[in-house]
C-alpha cells in the first residue's frame, strides 16, 4: 500500500482491512510466516546450533490497535527494562497465548488489557496480519483492530514502562525505515528501526 492511499478515516482504515487482511476466524494454515531471520538468515541455523534443535514458537498475539484521531495512529507500548523477554523493547501491548484463550485475538485482547487496561468494549478487531517467528522462540499472530479514541489507560508499571501512539502515515512511509546493523555474540545483526519522538 503507497503512502498516498492509506485511509486517514475509521471507515477507510475498515475498508482496506476487509480488503487485506485475514478474517479472524479463517486464518489458512499455510500463511506466509516473515521473521526475524528474514534480514540474518544465519541467525536461524545459529540458534538451531546453540539449542541442539529448531527453536520452539511460542504461540503469543499482540494487538495492533488503531486509532481514529485526526489521523490513524497506532498505540505502542515500551516494555520495562527488567522482563525477562524483550526487556525495553517498544512493542504492540501483548503476549503468550495461554491455555484459557480460545484463539489468539482473546489472547491480544487480554494482553492488552492487563498490560494498558484498554476496555475490550472500545474495541473493533478487523482481521490478521500474517503470523510472525521471533529469535526468542515465539510465533506472533497479529491481531489488527480499530480501538475508540475515547480510551482511558492504566498501565501495569510491572511490565509497561510507557504507551504513546505514533502516526500510521509515518510508520508506513519507507522513507522512515532505516536499516541498521551491530554486532552480536561476534556477528553483524541486521534490522530496522524508525525512529520517531
């Protein structure tokens, strides 16, 4: 989708995810799965190495909240520094699916109310993105929603350090995409940033 037909409304953010993403309820079992190995390809063999194995996936769903302001925005989370999975991180508020979640959008929808406190009732799920494999072992289901602008936040200061929202023109603008590089454990890593705020 070019930057210049990203929908700025509730109801041109609707339409285009009936148009692409996946119905929640039909999700095909062969759904093209992008990951963090996409960019470092070796990264998979090495932790495949290192475990004696392939690494397990967790399943886990986060919720990809929209929010019909003047613009779309996308509310973000950063994690605390001292969880044991994706300390720091800024991330979409979610989690494991656990054993009680009948799928993964009640999963996200959990998540996210323990993480944020978002009431369930403001929101509007619209479909999923494709699943996505993490380096620590956890298949991401992607869960896309329309959340009410009239939302009232209480984060969970033992696992959410911060929520902000960021504009969905600017996350999509591949101008803003920069593709950076460090070394890890004696090897150069790839991966993305878009810096913003």
């Amino acid at each position: 989708t070019s930057l210049n037909s990203i929908p700025l409304t509730a109801e041109g953010f609707r339409d285009l995810a009936r148009r692409v993403l996946d119905p929640i309820a039909d999700r095909a079992a062969g759904t093209r799965t992008p990951s963090d190995f996409d960019l470092n390809p070796e990264f998979e063999r090495d932790l495949q190495a290192e475990a004696g194995m392939p690494p397990s996936e967790t399943p886990a769903a986060v919720l990809i909240a929209a929010v019909p302001r003047q613009e779309i925005t996308l509310l973000l989370t950063q994690r605390t520094e001292h969880l044991p999975a994706h300390p720091g991180q800024i991330a979409f508020p979610g989690g494991k699916v656990e054993a009680s979640d009948p799928d993964a959008l009640a999963a996200a929808l959990r998540e996210a109310h323990e993480e944020i406190g978002l009431d369930q009732a403001l929101v509007e799920p619209l479909g999923l993105l494709d699943n996505y494999r993490t380096g620590t072992g956890f298949r991401i289901t992607p869960v896309v929603a329309l959340v009410d602008p009239g939302f009232a936040l209480e984060l969970n200061r033992d696992e959410v350090a911060d929520a902000f929202e960021v504009p969905l023109a600017f996350v999509m603008d591949e101008a803003n995409h920069a593709r950076k590089s460090r070394d890890w454990k004696g090897v150069t890593r790839h991966y993305y940033e878009m810096p913003f705020g």
